[in-house]
C-alpha cells in the first residue's frame, strides 16, 4: 500500500446508449443518463487510480458516495468520470470524483473506499 498516496488520478469514459438511460434502470422517465450509471463511472474512475497498486489478494469496495448530479446528458454524448485521491488513512481510501459530458460538468462529490482482503 506504500505506492497509495494523495494525488492519484483515474479516469472512465462511457457513450450514453438507451441501456443507460434513467427509464431503463428504474431511476426516471426521461431517456438521459441516469444518476446511478454516471455514479457507477466514478466508482470505475476511483478504481482505475488505485486497484493495480493494491497488494495480490486485496481490493477496495466502495463505502460512501455523497454525489450530486447536476445536468442532463442525451443519449449518444460521450461521458468521462475523473476520480483523485485526495487523502489515505489506514485502509480508508477518499476521492473527489468528477464527471462531465462534451458540454458540461454534469455530476460531483466525494467517494470513500476501504481496502480489504
């Protein structure tokens, strides 16, 4: 866990398609990106900025997710999530997490991890 430090970055990046969408994972009624796919993008974010640093036989799981989302993205439009470490204690990972379409900054906050065997 020595290579785990503040400053780490992880990014993901998705195409909205209609299995995305807020109708198709039951979270609205309007075909835009829903709140918990662009979540989950922050969470692969996070991921990607540490999981191969990890040591063999250990991973991190999410804990703690305080996000808004703050615009709509259509169907079609390009997504990218940006997760950096911010701070490490113990096995107690924290993130501020970022996501925006090829318009706008479209979600933000804070995700905590743990890292576990």
């Amino acid at each position: 866990m020595d290579q785990i430090r503040p400053g780490l970055i992880g990014k993901a990046e998705m195409t909205v398609g209609m299995n995305e969408t807020a109708p198709r994972v039951g979270s609205g009624a309007i075909f835009v990106l829903a709140t918990p796919v662009m979540i989950n993008l922050m969470e692969e974010a996070a991921l990607e900025a540490v999981e191969h640093l990890l040591p063999d036989g250990k991973q991190s799981l999410g804990t703690h997710l305080d996000v808004s989302h703050l615009a709509a993205t259509p169907i079609g439009m390009r997504v990218k999530a940006v997760a950096e470490l911010v701070r490490v204690d113990g096995r107690k990972l924290f993130f501020n997490v970022m996501a925006h379409d090829e318009i706008e900054e479209i979600g933000s906050g804070q995700h905590e991890r743990v890292v576990v065997t």
